[in-house]
C-alpha cells in the first residue's frame, strides 16, 4: 500500500507550479485536509471550462475528464461542481485561468498521450 499525498500538500504545490508557468490559480473551496479529493476547474477564452477530477489505476493518480471530452460552458461547470458539492463535503475545488486552457497537471489525463 502506497502513500498518498495530502490534499492539502498537492493543492498548494498545484497553485504555486501554475503560477510560475505564468497563469492564474486559485483555491475556491478548502475542502478535508487529508481525505478530501479535488475538483478542478480550467477556464479557457470564449467562456468555457473543463472540469478535471482524480481517479487512481494501478495505484497512479490519472485524471479525468468530469465534464466531459470537449469545453463546455462555465456555468455547466459550475453547476457539475455544485451538485459534486452538494453530496461530497470534503472537496476541494480550485480554478484555473489560462489562455491557451492548459491544465498544468503533471500526472495522466484521460484521452491525453502525452500531457501539456
């Protein structure tokens, strides 16, 4: 059985990685410090947004897609992220600003070879 990183510990990295790579990041929503799992939200120009959020395979961290393959727009994100909200408490959401919509993670992205 493996470690896993604090939610805590991974969110403060995160945000301090986006911002030396020259985007905006912040945290919404402080959720459970050590069980918590993570919501992320990336805006992109023209209004839309992709929400990402972890699963594990092979015991990896890999991240999916939870808005689906393509940007929606960021009030259906939104909403996706209230209605995660409304039945796990101890989520931590943080958002993104970007303008080529980059995500900035580090680990696998569903449906990405390679990541950005």
């Amino acid at each position: 059985m493996s470690a896993r990183l604090k939610a805590e510990i991974w969110v403060a990295a995160y945000l301090r990685s986006v911002r030396a790579q020259g985007a905006f990041a912040y945290l919404v929503r402080r959720g459970a410090e050590e069980a918590g799992s993570i919501l992320l939200k990336v805006e992109a120009p023209g209004g839309t947004a992709t929400v990402y959020s972890p699963g594990y395979m092979n015991g990896v961290r890999t991240w999916l897609r939870s808005s689906g393959t393509e940007p929606v727009p960021a009030t259906e994100a939104d909403s996706y992220i209230q209605r995660r909200l409304a039945t796990d408490p101890d989520l931590w959401v943080v958002e993104v600003e970007d303008r080529a919509g980059r995500h900035f993670l580090t680990e696998p992205v569903e449906g990405e070879e390679t990541n950005p």
